[in-house]
C-alpha cells in the first residue's frame, strides 16, 4: 500500500488572476497558503486484477478505465495506464467549501499514482500535470492556482506569466510575524457547499469587459502590496487589503456573495474582523478573516458559525507511507 497527503489552501489575494483568458493578456499572480487540512489517497492492487475499485463519496468498481463515472479518477488512471488497483480518498474537508479540494484530490493522485509505478516527480510537475488534466482534457474553467498551492505547500506568491508558465517564491519573513499571522487569522464554515464551475465560467466570461480586467488588476496590485508589506514584517494592512480584494471580488460575478454571505461578514466587520473574504470562486463554503486576538472572542460570539480551526503547513503534497513490498 501507498498513502499520501495533499494539503488544502487559503488563497489571500489575487485569485482569479490565474485564468487563461487574464493571464495570457496581463500576468496574474496571487498570494496563498497551504493549510494543516488534507486530502488523503491510498492505493493497493485490487484482488481481483482484472478490475478496479474505487473509493470516495461513492464506491465504483469496474471492469475498465472507461466506465469510471469520477472524471478525474477516470482521465488520471487512462493517462498512466493503470488498471486492477483499489484506491481511496478521504478528506478532512468536503468539496465545494472554496479550499481547492479538486485540485488538491487531482495533485495527489498523480502522486500516489507516479510513487505506485517507481517514479519520482517533482512538486512543480506534479502541479504542472494536474493543470494538463483539470483545464486542458477535462476543460474544468478553473485555473492553476489550486495545484500550485497543493502540490507546493507553504506561504507563496505565485505568478501566472502570459506565455503560460507559473513561477513561485516563498513569502520570507520573521518568526514572531509569521505565528501572529496564523494567530490572527480565523475561519469559518458557511454551512453550504457549491460548485466552482458555475461561477467561474461566468467569471471567465466577464473578464473579457474592460471593467472586470480593471478589477483583476487591482487585484493583482493587492497581491503585490500584502507581499511587500509580509516581507516587511507588516501586518498592520493585512486585514484592509483582504476587504478590498474582496469587494472588488464581489464584482466579478453574480453568485459570488449573497445575502448569508453579506450579512455574515457585516457582522464580522462589526466585531472586531479588521478584512477578510469568502473562499474559493464564491456562493459558499468558508469565510476568512484578520482579527487581532483580543477581538476574537467577542467574534466568534457574534456570528454564530462554526469555526474551522487551522495552522499553515510547508510540506505540500507527500508520500507518508510505502509498504515492504514496494522496497523487493
């Protein structure tokens, strides 16, 4: 048996910019985290080896590759020409919550998958493949933010260049700012799920307007100016630049916030939360925000939701366990 581990991600600021149809013409960049919440995937030969099973939120066994209802399952397990194993995946989150759970779920597989066959593949790549599976075969209106994220893990700034390349650096800064980032960082769960696609196709869209690009860019200003400002050892802003990235964010799409949505950040805002944002593409799953320590209680009190605690992790994606066998 394999085992891996593939973190989730916060994204700060930015996100958006790492579509296609932005970054070929401008550049994109976001700044983002990986978080101590994983998705977990397991791999052994099945016993009878003429067939494959499959183990997620559904139980799918079949005799060949082309049945696999599961898109991803099905596209990754053609690609690398494996057939007769049991896999399975469980996660610490559900999907649809804004923390990048498919991309997270595709990086590692491709991991599990590679280590399963003796291969080693770097992190980049990793990222690189699951962009190839995501957006280029399944054409998911996603972009290359999400497997970055998972597949590197840690703090970074990450820049979609118009030539279609993604370079990345560690956000560097000391100690004592880094712990009171995390400190100061609380997470909530919405209570509803949704998927991307729906809003980030209209996203994609829109960005072909004059006034969607211009907010992106702003965007994209933000990322830059939270990246300066974390390398300073300043934090003073983070909160105000996460409440512009996301009214300017609000503006991309319909369905990105609603009224659950508004209103639970109002109050936010109202107790003590110095900025944040909701999640992902939008319509659900978890809302961020900055709030300096001694607020929090008086937060938490207020909004009536259910917190997700988290720390940031620095690993990425990783091979946790290979059996004896795999060393013969």
């Amino acid at each position: 048996m394999i085992i891996t581990k593939t973190p989730f991600r916060v994204s700060f600021c930015g996100g958006g910019s790492d579509m296609a149809n932005f970054y070929e013409k401008y550049g994109g960049c976001v700044l983002s985290t990986s978080i101590n919440k994983y998705c977990y995937i397991s791999i052994h030969p099945y016993f009878n080896e003429k067939q494959t099973l499959l183990k997620y939120s559904e139980n799918e066994l079949v005799d060949e590759i082309d049945q696999i209802k599961h898109s991803i399952f099905r596209q990754v397990l053609k690609d690398m020409h494996i057939h007769g194993v049991e896999i399975t995946s469980t996660a610490d989150i559900p999907g649809g919550t804004g923390l990048g759970s498919s991309s997270t779920f595709t990086v590692g597989l491709l991991n599990t998958l590679n280590c399963y066959n003796g291969k080693f593949v770097s992190k980049d790549k990793l990222a690189r493949l699951a962009c190839e599976v995501e957006i280029e075969k399944l054409g998911n209106p996603i972009g290359k933010q999400d497997q970055y994220g998972a597949a590197l893990g840690g703090l970074n700034f990450i820049k979609f260049n118009q030539d279609g390349s993604v370079s990345h650096e560690p956000i560097l800064m000391e100690g004592k700012t880094y712990k009171k980032l995390q400190k100061n960082l609380l997470m909530f769960y919405t209570g509803t799920t949704r998927s991307a696609n729906t809003i980030l196709a209209e996203q994609t869209k829109n960005i072909t307007s004059e006034d969607k690009a211009k907010n992106l860019l702003k965007m994209c200003g933000l990322a830059k100016d939270m990246k300066v400002a974390l390398e300073n050892n300043d934090i003073s802003s983070f909160g105000k630049i996460l409440d512009e990235g996301w009214q300017l964010k609000k503006e991309l799409a319909s369905g990105i916030a609603n009224p659950a949505i508004d209103e639970a950040y109002d109050i936010a805002m109202k107790n003590g939360a110095l900025g944040g944002k909701l999640l992902g593409a939008g319509g659900g799953g978890f809302l961020l925000f900055y709030c300096e320590e001694e607020k929090q209680e008086q937060l938490k009190k207020a909004i009536v939701l259910r917190e997700l605690e988290f720390t940031f992790e620095r690993d990425g994606t990783s091979v946790i366990y290979i059996g004896d066998k795999y060393w013969e």
